[in-house]
C-alpha cells in the first residue's frame, strides 16, 4: 500500500489539533480507542460463532477431510529448476567441452 511517514503524521496531528482544540483532542483519541476495541471485540465474536455453528453442522469437519491431501507448494517450483538446469546444461555442455 503506501506508508506515512513522519511529516504527514505531523501535519494530521496539527490539522486535528486547529479544527477541534487541545482540549477535545484526548476524548477524540479515548472515543476512538474504545471504537477500535469494541470493532475488534465484534469482530471476535463473529468469528467464534462461525467456527462454533460449523463445527455444529459437520462443516468443518467435511472442510478438513476435503482439504487433508497431501499438497507441496514448491513441488511446481522445484520441476521447473530441474528443467532450466537442465536446459542450462544442453546449452553449455559443448561450450565447455570446447574450453
């Protein structure tokens, strides 16, 4: 994404202190802190009940028998080495027994 750095802060924070006072500042910050727990509590709770009413139902079970196989993500990756080095070695095989 993008990162902010040290003057944009700076700037906000002296945006926010012009528009709305030193004095509002510290119960603006409190209020929203108390936003972020209460999202990040829902959030939780969201997340429990499904996992609870899926393990309920079998769901979840069926999801992990469906995804229990056996996979390696860089088996993919591996073949396509092996195949360049080979390709590598066919290129510079009669190169080096030239040298």
């Amino acid at each position: 994404m993008f990162g902010i750095g040290g003057g944009e802060i700076f700037f906000i924070i002296l945006v926010i202190l012009m528009l709305f006072g030193s004095d509002k500042v510290p119960e603006m910050a409190r209020t929203f802190a108390k936003a972020m727990s209460q999202l990040k509590n829902a959030t939780n709770d969201i997340k429990s009940e499904i996992k609870k009413s899926a393990e309920e139902s079998g769901i979840a079970d069926e999801i992990k028998e469906t995804l229990n196989f056996d996979i390696d993500p860089t088996s993919d990756i591996k073949n396509e080495i092996n195949k360049t080095k080979e390709d590598l070695e066919n290129i510079t095989g009669p190169i080096k027994r030239q040298l």
